[in-house]
C-alpha cells in the first residue's frame, strides 16, 4: 500500500520470522533428540518459508474482512473472527502436509527419513508460530493503524498548521497522501472484487461445473495410473552433472553389463601369504563356489 499507515511492511516481515522460527525450533528440536542433520535437510527451510509465508496471506485476508465488516468492533473479536475463518484452512493445510512428510518417514532411505522428520516437525511449530506469535503481531499492527502511527518510525500522523504548507512530497511520505488529509482505511482490494464479481460467477456456470468435473476425472485417473508405476530406488545417472564424465560411464554399463545383474564382491578380513600358491588356489576355489 502507498499509505503510510496502512502499509504492512512490518507484518509481512514477521511473517517470514515466523517461518524463521519454526525451522529454528524444528531443528534444534531433532538435533536434541539426535535425529541425524544430512545435506537434504538444508533444503527444509524453503518449503516451510512458502507454507508459512502462505499462511499469512490467509490470516492477513481474513483479518482485512473482519475489519472492513465490523470497522468499530473491539480487537477480541476480530481477532475471533479472524481465527474463525482463517483457522480452519491453515489448520487442513499443515494437517495433510505434516501427514505427507510423516509417512515419507517409512521409507528405507535413511536420508529421506531425517528430511521428512525435520520437515514435518517444523510444519507443526510453523503452525503453532502462526496461531499464536503472528495473531499477536496482527494485534499490535491494527493497534498502530488505530493511533495513526507511521509504518516506519511508529511515530503518529496527523495534519497540523505546520504540514499543512508542507510539499506533496513531504505529505506523501508522512501523511500517506498529497492530499493535506490523513489517511483512512481504503476501499476493497481490486483482487477481492476480481474474484468475487468475475471469477467465482464464471465458474458456478453449470457447464464450466461439468468441465471442471471431467478434467478432475482425468487428472485423478491419470494420477493412480501414475502411482501404480511408482518404483522406489535411485537412479546413480541422475545424482551427476549433465557434462560429468560418468554419464557416459552409466550409459555403456547399462547397455552392456545390464544382463549380469549387480555385482558381488568377496572381502577377505584376514591377512594371508598371498605369496603361497595354495593359499591362492584355496580363495579361487571360495570364488568359484561363491559363483
């Protein structure tokens, strides 16, 4: 927002200190418990970041409707209100993502396992983060807006004799507005009246409902058709660079030696005279029978 007032700067930043501390809590967590921290793990923070990044635009937009219906309510309950409609879809999402993680948990990779018990551990503090820590930033934020604070400086803003024959720059910056005016609360995003004028009546079209019902079909046909061609293993080709000399290396072994199966070494734990041709011809034959 170009208001002064009503931007959400701070917000939005302890939005993703949010995230930042879910992944802090979830790791330290683990690492106490002695859960093992491989590389994959490093890559944990990003997929909490968009989760909890996620779950803030729910909460900020449900506390912007609470606020734009009920303009002169007590913060209790808009802040009820809000919970009451944003609690519900942030609650199912960290419920099927935390499933998710946790049943990756089964697989016999033990580096996939520590990655799903990191993750999904940091879904549950990154929900736990956004139900309490971020509702009472929300708080603090509206409490701002209602003394006409700065976003910045948390200063208050007003128009007194002297900002009255101040530049438009000058009110731009402190007032939100050219205008010699504060600024008040602003009208309905143009987002929100896309979707509810235009896109949700586009869509409660009863052909578009069929359409839409028939692509689902499709995409849930091709989704179990997918699944049942699922085999777990690592292809050792894909773990190289494009231009590594061992792309070629696992191409002819493919081609060639495919046939023979994997390949079975004999380890001798003991020292012996390598020197004695009995000893020798006594491993060749454990070979041979090995073979």
């Amino acid at each position: 927002r170009l208001s002064c007032i009503r931007n959400n700067v701070w917000l939005a930043c302890c939005g993703v200190v949010s995230a930042g501390l879910a992944v802090l809590s979830s790791f330290g967590l683990m690492l106490f418990c002695g859960v093992p921290f491989v590389v994959t793990v490093a890559n944990a923070p990003f997929l909490i970041l968009g989760v909890g990044v996620d779950d803030m635009f729910i909460m900020i937009a449900s506390w912007e409707q609470s606020t734009r219906k009920k303009e002169k309510s007590n913060v209790k309950s808009l802040l009820a209100e809000t919970y009451a409609e944003a609690a519900l879809s942030v609650t199912i999402t960290t419920l099927t993502d935390v499933l998710a993680f946790f049943i990756g948990t089964w697989t016999a990779f033990p580096s996939v396992r520590s990655f799903c018990l990191y993750t999904g551990t940091a879904f549950v503090f990154c929900y736990i983060y956004t139900m309490t820590f971020f509702g009472a930033i929300i708080v603090l934020n509206h409490k701002r807006e209602q003394g006409n604070r700065h976003w910045l400086t948390c200063m208050p803003v007003g128009v007194d004799k002297d900002q009255a024959e101040k530049s438009c720059l000058y009110n731009a910056c402190c007032i939100g507005t050219c205008s010699r005016e504060s600024s008040q609360l602003e009208s309905e995003h143009p987002m929100s009246i896309f979707f509810k004028k235009y896109y949700g009546p586009f869509f409660t079209n009863k052909w578009i409902k069929l359409l839409v019902v028939l692509l689902y079909g499709t995409y849930l046909g091709g989704s179990i058709y997918g699944c049942t061609q699922i085999k777990e293993g690592i292809d050792l080709r894909n773990l190289a660079n494009d231009d590594s000399y061992v792309i070629p290396y696992y191409d002819d072994d493919d081609k060639y030696f495919s046939a023979y199966g994997p390949r079975v070494m004999v380890v001798i734990t003991e020292s012996v005279d390598y020197w004695n041709e009995t000893v020798r011809l006594g491993i060749e034959h454990c070979t041979q029978n090995l073979e």
